[in-house]
C-alpha cells in the first residue's frame, strides 16, 4: 500500500502536517514566519493554499474580495518553499484550479493537497491526478460514494498514490462529531492511507486520531491566535503545536504490536507482586504435604498458587524451613 510518509522519508513515523492555510494574512513576511515557527514546532510540512480568487470563487461572492487580498505572487510562493528547505520543512499547498496546481509543481512539492469542498470536482482531480504525483484528499461534507467517485476519477488516470483524511468540515468541529472511528472505515474500504485533519480546538485530539489509526495529522498553524484573520482562532500556537507533536509521538509508542506479554520491567516485578506456595512451618523430608502446613505469599519465586491442588498430597524429597518457597525439586 502506498505510504505517503515514505516518500518524505519519515517510514512509519506519523506525517504532521502544520496547516498555515490562509494564515499568512496576505503577508509574504509572516508566511515566512510560519515556515520558521512550523519547523521548530516538530512540523514535518508546512502546507498553505495556493490560488486564484477567480479560480473558486464568484467576483458576486461576498468573500471575493477577501480572497483576492489573501493572494500571494508565484515569486513568493518559489522563495516560500526555498526557504521551507531551508529550515528542513517539507513545503507543499491544496490547490483550487489548475494555475495554482501548475503552480504548486514549480514549487517542486512532493504531493498536492485537495481540500474536502473539491471532493466532488472531479475535472479538477483529473488534472492533477495526470501530475502523477501523490494526492492527500480531504473528505469532509462527503459520504463514501462521493469518496469512491474521487478516488476513482484519480486512478483512472493511472495515479495510485492517494491518501484520505477524515475530516468534519466544520468550524471548529465539536468533539462529539469527530466519529474518529471513520478512520478505521476509510481504510478497511478503501485500503489507502488515512489521516485526520483536525478542526477541533485545541491539541488533544490528533494524538486519539493517531491511537485510531491514523498515519497523517494535519492541524491548523498560527502565530497568535488573536490575528484578525478568519482561521486564527481555530488553529494552534507554536507552543501548542509543540505539544500536540509530543502528543502524537508518545501516542506513536503507546500503540505497541497487539502482542499480549509481558515487558523485562513486568518480568522483574512479577518476582515481586506474584506469590507462591510455601511452607507456612518447618517440614521434614518424607512428609505427605498437607494444606495447612503451606501458605500463599510473595515473592513469586516458588510454585504458583495455581498449583496448590496438585501439591498436597506429595510427599517433600527435602527438610524446608518456614517460610521457604517450595519448588518442584523438593517433591
């Protein structure tokens, strides 16, 4: 199965994703910062979006001219990701038409991103699915036929490198509408990568996402979350992202293998914690073992208790003295 992490070389690490958006302002300057403060934040892209206003929206649209404000030049966005580079940050964007894809491609970005309102723009996914390059595709306002149709339209094309996050599009997303267990759906239908594009407030739940089988986060990235911009307040600070990263690497080591047994630390203090039969007086050799006569203690370095019924009754081989564990090679 294609692993999205693997072509960043990140193997099985869980991809972060720092999503600085439209949080930029329209400032090439504070776009840099986001790159800079991402990258020191334990972010493994940093992904803004690139476009056209005329591209996606309506000049009638209310939010037109606000989008036209947020535009950056092509020269930005190339020394953006020249200095992505620099601060060893993967650097790529979702797209909304095909300048703004053509654009990203220039950038030399390893993978495109598609946000969930484009999901059923399947022209759109055409287009970039003949880049051959890998897809991250957003399903937020979107069932499992509309998810199909997507992936469909992709790999008709002859792409087969696509990756899902589950997402719920709104903003912020309540944590009793996340249904993290979609995680689990999307890849058992589709057996592609999937991941959780967060839009809850706060650092918790990508480290949940991550416990329910998520291999990608992606989270909304400020520097303050008291800019004026319409996504501030929904995304993280440097120092919550921080967090939310340790977050997701401990969860990383919490999931273990399935595999029920027991750690060296376990091994070591199951001496301790578990008992064991032993001799509750002194018993000379040649005794006929009564229950009486033994009790059940720690340490665990004798007989285990479960093997009472079978003791009594044998006959010591050996003396013991109180309070000694009774081992096999005294019967």
């Amino acid at each position: 199965m294609f692993e999205i992490s693997q072509i960043i070389g990140l193997n099985n690490k869980t991809l972060i994703i720092a999503e600085a958006g439209i949080n930029h302002d329209g400032s090439f300057s504070q776009a840099a910062k986001l790159i800079e403060e991402a990258a020191s934040s334990g972010a493994d892209v940093i992904k803004f979006q690139i476009f056209e206003a005329e591209e996606f929206c309506s000049e009638n649209s209310e939010f037109f001219d606000l989008f036209k404000s947020l535009e950056l030049k092509e020269k930005e966005w190339i020394k953006l990701s020249k200095i992505a580079a620099k601060n060893q940050i993967v650097f790529t964007a979702s797209v909304f038409g095909k300048n703004s894809a053509d654009l990203l491609e220039r950038t030399k970005a390893p993978f495109y991103k598609i946000a969930s309102g484009d999901i059923n723009n399947l022209p759109l996914l055409d287009y970039i699915a003949k880049k051959d390059r890998p897809i991250i595709l957003s399903t937020g306002m979107s069932n499992l036929c509309d998810i199909e149709s997507a992936i469909n339209q992709i790999n008709i094309n002859g792409n087969n490198k696509v990756a899902l996050m589950h997402c719920v599009s709104n903003y912020p997303t309540k944590y009793d509408e996340t249904n993290l267990q979609v995680i689990q759906t999307l890849k058992t239908t589709f057996d592609v990568p999937v991941g959780f594009s967060d839009h809850t407030i706060g650092p918790l739940l990508p480290a949940l996402a991550v416990i329910s089988g998520a291999s990608i986060i992606e989270k909304h990235f400020t520097l303050d979350q008291k800019l004026p911009g319409p996504d501030h307040k929904l995304s993280l600070d440097p120092a919550s992202f921080k967090a939310m990263v340790n977050n997701i690497r401990i969860a990383e080591k919490s999931i273990g293998n399935g595999i029920k047994s027991l750690t060296q630390g376990e091994k070591e203090l199951k001496k301790l914690a578990r008992r064991s039969i032993t001799a509750n007086e002194d018993i000379n050799q040649g005794t006929i073992l009564k229950e009486n006569q033994l009790k059940i203690v720690r340490p665990g370095i004798g007989i285990e208790p479960k093997y009472l019924g079978i003791i009594k009754g044998r006959m010591l081989r050996k003396d013991v003295k109180k309070n000694q564990p009774i081992t096999w090679n005294l019967l």
